[in-house]
C-alpha cells in the first residue's frame, strides 16, 4: 500500500514526525511532497527558513519515509497522485474536507494533528525571546 502526504515541514519538530509515523503506518510505502520555496512563498506568505534542499535533506533522513519530492503547485496534487501510483492521501486535519474531490483516484485519510505545536508559533516564539 502506497501511501502519499504534503507539506512543507519547515523548523522540523515533533507533529511532522508524529504525522509521518503515523501515514507510514497505514501502508508499507511512504511518499511525502514538500511545497517548493515558491509554493511555501504563496501559501504562506513567507520564504521557509529552511531551504526546500535542506527540507528535503531531514525528511529523506527519517526511517518513516521512503521517498521524497517537490511539490510545485497546489493545482497538481491530481498529477502527484497518479504518478506516484497512491492507494492513500493522508493529511493533518487542519485540512479535513478539502481534498475530498481527490477520493475517485485513491483513499483520502485526515489524521488529528499533535496538539500545542507549529511552525509558525515556533518561529513566533522564537522571535519574541527577550
Ligand atoms: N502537522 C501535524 N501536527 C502539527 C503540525 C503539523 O500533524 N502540530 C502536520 C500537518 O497537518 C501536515 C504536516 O504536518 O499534514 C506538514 O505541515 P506543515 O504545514 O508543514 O507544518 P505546520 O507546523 O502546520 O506549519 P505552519 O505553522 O507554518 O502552518
């Protein structure tokens, strides 16, 4: 079972490999697509502090995960999942419902995110240290 994720796992912590773990487990393959720099840039507003080659780097680290690609635009997530021939789209569910029209090519599975933990509030937090 071929098992497929997105995102951009910018500052790296504990709910992404919580999610990772976690999508792993409902298969024997795991592929993640992390946002490109530009991607990252128009969703959300702001350049990652880690570039998309170190992004890239970290995950293809971890044992959980077994292939990695970028992700150049939210319009191709149709294409994503062709190519890379996946039974399952697992996402946090900060993005319950919205991939639903994806359900005609494969599963679409929505995993609770880890409580209390985020890029953003990270890079807020730190930013705010006296
Ligand atoms: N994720 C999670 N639990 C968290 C944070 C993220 O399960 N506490 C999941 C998201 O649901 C997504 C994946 O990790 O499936 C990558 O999310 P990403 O947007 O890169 O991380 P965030 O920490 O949510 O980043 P930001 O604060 O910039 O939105």
């Amino acid at each position: 079972m071929r098992i497929i994720t997105f995102g951009t796992y910018d500052v790296f912590h504990v709910g992404h490999v919580n999610i990772l773990e976690r999508a792993r487990a409902k298969g024997d393959y795991l592929i993640v697509g992390v946002s490109s720099d530009a991607l990252n840039m128009s969703k959300k507003g702001r350049n990652p502090i880690y570039s998309q080659d170190d992004r890239i780097h970290i995950l293809k680290s971890l044992r959980c995960v077994d292939e990695v690609f970028v992700e150049e635009s939210l319009e191709l997530k149709e294409q994503y999942l062709i190519d890379h021939k996946a039974d399952m789209l697992v996402m946090g569910d900060d993005w319950e419902g919205k991939f639903d029209h994806l359900k005609h090519i494969c599963d679409v599975v929505y995993l609770p995110r880890t409580p209390s933990i985020s890029t953003t509030e990270t890079i807020e937090i730190v930013k705010n240290l006296p």
